[in-house]
C-alpha cells in the first residue's frame, strides 16, 4: 500500500516543476501525454553503483597479470607507432623536397611539423580519455594518423604533405598523452615505474630506429613515399589489434558499463555510475580542462623545469635525426642508410640505461612500504644525478671524435651510446617524477610536458644540420654540451626542494586548488584518484 505522505510529496513535486515550466516556457521540457513529473530518487548515493573494496576483481588493479602486461604491450607498442613515424620521413625529405621542387630545409618541415602536432593533440585525447574512457581514444589516434599517414604518401604536392603531416602528429600523440593513464589504471605505485620504463623505451625507440630503416628505404628502389606507407600500414593493423584485444581500463567507465548491465538485469533504471552524472558543458571543458596544462605550465615551478630540462633532452634526439646523417656521411663518408646505422650505439645506451634505473626498484619498492605505500616523488631521481652528466660527457665526446674522419667511426659512436643512456635515465625518472608529484591531477602534468617538449623539439630539426654544418661539428657539440652542462644541477635542487615547491606543510597548495577547480565540474576521475592509487594494496 503506497504512502499518503509520499504521494503527497510526489503531488508538490510535480506541482513545483509545473510552475517552473511555466515561469520558464522553452527551458524545461515537459513529460508529455500530460504526465506529471515523477518524484526524485529518494537516496541517490544508494543508486550509484561502486567497485566492492579494494580487492573487487573487477576494479583494473587487481585484474590477472597476464592481463596487465598483454594491455601494457598493446598500449605500450601504439607509442612506438607515431614515434617511429616522426623520425622514418627524415631520410627522405631531402628526395620529397627534390621531387617537389622546394629547398631541403622545406622537406624538413614534414618532421618539424609531425612533432608539432604532438604539442597540439594532447588538449584533445587528454580530456577525451577522462570523459570517455582510454580505449577508443588510443585507438582513434592510431587510426587518425594512419589516415593522415597515408594522405601524406599520396600527396601531389608539398603543402599537402606538411598539413597531413601535422594532423597524423596531432593523431599520433594520443598514444604518447594516454598510455601513461593506462598504465596507471592497472598498475599499482609498486609497480607503475617499471611499467612506464616499457612506455619511455618504445618513445625513444621510435625516432632512434627510424633513421636507418627509412635511410634504407628511401635509397632503394621503393622511394622516399614508402617511408609513410609502412608506418600507415603497421598503424592500421595495430589499430585492429587494439578494437580486438585492448580492454578498457579506466575504472570510471567501467563503472558505468556495470552499471548499465544492472539496469538491464533489474529493470531499475535508477541505478547509475558517478560518471554518468557528468554534464559536458563545452565552455566549462575549455575555460578548466583544456587550458590547465598551459596554466601549470605557468603556475607550478616543477612542471615547468622539468619539462623544459625534459624538451632538452628530447629536443637532442630530434636534432640527432639530422646531425648523425651530417657527420657520419660528410665527415666519414658513408652512404644512405649506413649513416644512420650508428643510431644503434644510442640504441644500446638506452637499453642500458633502463637496466639501470631497473637496478634501484627493488630500493624504491622498500622504501615505499616502509612509507605505507605512499610515494616520494624525489626517490625517483636518485638515476638523473647519474645520468645527467653522463649525457653532457656523451656529448662532448661524440662531437670532439666525429668531427673528423682521421677518429674511427666508433669513437663518436660510443659516444651515442653514453648519450644514450643518458637520454633515458633523465626522461624516464623525470617523468615519474610529475607523475608522483601531481597525482590527483596526472593526465593535466602529462599533457603539460607534452605540449612543452614536443613544442621545442619541433624546432631542432630545422636548424640543426646548418648548426654542425656552419659551427662545425665540434662547436656545435660543444654549444649542446655546456647547455646541458648548465642543467646538471636540476635534479640536485628538487631533490634538495622540491617538496617546498610543491607547497607541502601549506594549508592550501596550488595542487590543491587545481583539484578543487576540478571537482566543481568535472568528475576527478584521472589516473590518480580513480585508477587506483590505494595505498593499503600491494597487488601488481
């Protein structure tokens, strides 16, 4: 028997919302049929579906290891794709240039610019992957730039293939701004550092490898044009991988897919997940989300020296694409696709240099129980010390042995290989090191760096080999050792301040008033607070 109290409070509902559409005539719809609207849910909280504790299956942390390193190997591997893209087209720029009847340093905006648009996309796949979870945006940017991949292979002319250049750089950066979200989805902070090691190998592996490859196939009897077939080729496939295997991880929207499903069961349509409560108000999205990287970029002093230490060094490897062909081909005297062989001394110092940071997990991982799993951010740069002034010797020695064809080859080669190892053990504890500091607000940090290092990095290709070429190479290399000698002291400053400067011991840190900012809009649901950083758990 129903509730003369509540029929009575139905009644006034309906009354109030009546007056309402009348007061206000075009802004609320009615329920038409001349149907009365129905009262609210009487508890909403006991509608809203949740994961059952820390320990619920279901919840991404704690889904099988063979799980977690199959998602991280498709997720990990869509970097690699756009990163290698960025560097293949450089041995054949010159030939596209040539073909269209423009100056080489034209031809060179077809890497320029593919890197810029890393800079542009993360606005984009960032808050895309918060509203609608990891999957389908990962894989709508592997998809987008193949597209634009392939557009670029047929262009007719040399406007054409700079523009689509761009835009499959701006597609291609949704796996460089995501997969670190994935990976802290289902990794927990024992264990997200090594899994981010895969993620920053395959970054670099990209545009390292991607010289000799495209060298060798620009030179042969393909041409410059199969240097973006082959990379549009592989983005296809690996975006059919990732529709037919990759699981969504992002415990917010699973949420709502469990939600969903009990709906169906039981008929109560009620029953809803926080995320589903979410309004996109587009003006919102652009005045708080869109513009939060760039305002951290301005506004938090760690964001924005790491990032620009980290531009440095990612910079070098983009100036790299066009000093190694110079030396080792000018000064050395090999051919196309021999010059660009020497990229595997950087090759192997990277492989190093992740043993390396490896080595110190163990450490980390005690050091993190013994703080009730809560992270440190500077235990993550213990590797940098090491590995800053091993970049800086690397430098200086690949530029005083390669500036001459009287030092073997191998003498600048192994100077890569300390560049090498120096690139990585700097950008990849660096990077946890944002990640750990701003956890709450992760996907914002990611984005930030992104938009600043890819920005500056898209420079370097375009004056670099007049660089080496004007300085000479021992000039130019000595100009790029003493700047990076200069930021040697950065990791030793933020290890000595940097929990000053992320405002620990103040009632209200800026951290805090982003995540505030956050939460009167949009659902807090990044890497940090949703995906599981439970202190209490130790699982994989």
């Amino acid at each position: 028997m129903s509730n003369p109290q509540d029929s009575e409070t139905s009644s006034q509902f309906s009354q109030a919302l009546k007056a309402d559409v009348e007061k206000y005539p075009g802004q609320l719809l009615s329920m038409g049929q001349g149907k009365d609207f129905p009262p609210p849910l009487p508890n909403r909280e006991d509608y809203v579906v949740d994961f059952d504790g820390p320990d619920d299956p279901q919840h991404p942390l704690n889904w099988p290891l063979f799980t977690k390193i199959l998602i991280s190997t498709i997720a990990c591997f869509g970097t690699f794709i756009p990163s290698f893209a960025s560097g293949v087209f450089a041995p054949g720029s010159a030939a596209a240039a040539k073909s269209f009847n423009v100056g080489s340093e034209v031809g060179i905006l077809g890497t320029s610019l593919f890197v810029l648009g890393f800079a542009a996309g993360p606005v984009i796949w960032a808050p895309a992957s918060e509203l609608f979870g990891r999957r389908w945006p990962l894989t709508l940017g592997i998809f987008g730039g193949a597209v634009f991949t392939i557009a670029s292979a047929v262009a007719k002319d040399i406007q054409t293939l700079i523009i689509c250049r761009f835009f499959a750089g701006m597609f291609g950066a949704s796996p460089l701004a995501v997969v670190p979200a994935v990976l802290s989805d289902i990794w927990n902070n024992s264990h997200r550092g090594a899994a981010i090691s895969l993620y920053a190998i395959l970054v670099f592996l990209g545009p390292l490898s991607a010289p000799f490859i495209g060298g060798f196939i620009a030179s042969s009897s393909l041409g410059w044009r199969w240097t973006l077939y082959i990379p549009a080729i592989v983005g296809f496939a690996w975006g059919g991988i990732c529709i037919l295997f990759l699981k969504e991880t992002y415990a917010s929207c699973l949420l709502v897919s469990k939600a969903a499903t009990l709906r169906q069961q039981t008929g109560n349509w009620g029953i809803h997940a926080k995320q589903e409560e979410v309004e996109v108000d587009i003006q919102q999205l652009i005045q708080k989300y869109f513009t939060r990287p760039l305002r951290m970029l301005v506004t938090e002093p760690i964001v924005l020296v790491i990032s620009l230490y980290m531009s440095f060094i990612y910079g070098i490897v983009y100036a790299l694409l066009e000093a190694y062909p110079y030396v080792f081909e000018s000064v050395h005297g090999m051919g196309p696709g021999v010059n660009g062989l020497p990229f595997i001394g950087l090759i192997i110092g990277q492989m190093a240099a992740c043993g390396f940071v490896l080595s110190q997990h163990s450490a980390y991982v005690k050091k993190l129980a013994a703080n009730n799993n809560i992270p440190i951010p500077e235990w993550r740069l213990n590797s940098v010390v090491v590995g800053a002034p091993v970049f800086t010797i690397g430098i200086f020695w690949f530029s005083w042995t390669g500036f001459t064809a009287s030092i073997h080859w191998m003498a600048p080669t192994a100077g890569g290989v300390l560049i090498g190892f120096g690139i990585l053990s700097i950008f990849l504890p660096c990077f946890n090191y944002l990640v750990d500091s701003f956890l709450p607000v992760a996907a914002s940090t990611v984005a930030a760096n992104i938009i600043l290092r890819s920005s500056v990095a898209a420079g370097f290709p375009l004056f670099s080999k007049q660089m080496f070429a004007n300085l000479g190479v021992q000039w130019a290399g000595t100009l790029l050792g003493c700047l990076s000698a200069v930021m040697i002291p950065i990791p030793f400053l933020f290890r000595a301040y940097g929990p000053r400067l992320r405002g620990e011991g103040k009632k209200t840190s800026r951290l805090d008033s982003f995540v505030a900012e956050f939460k009167l809009g949009m659902p807090l649901v990044t890497p940090g607070e949703c995906a599981g950083w439970l202190p209490p758990s130790n699982k994989a």
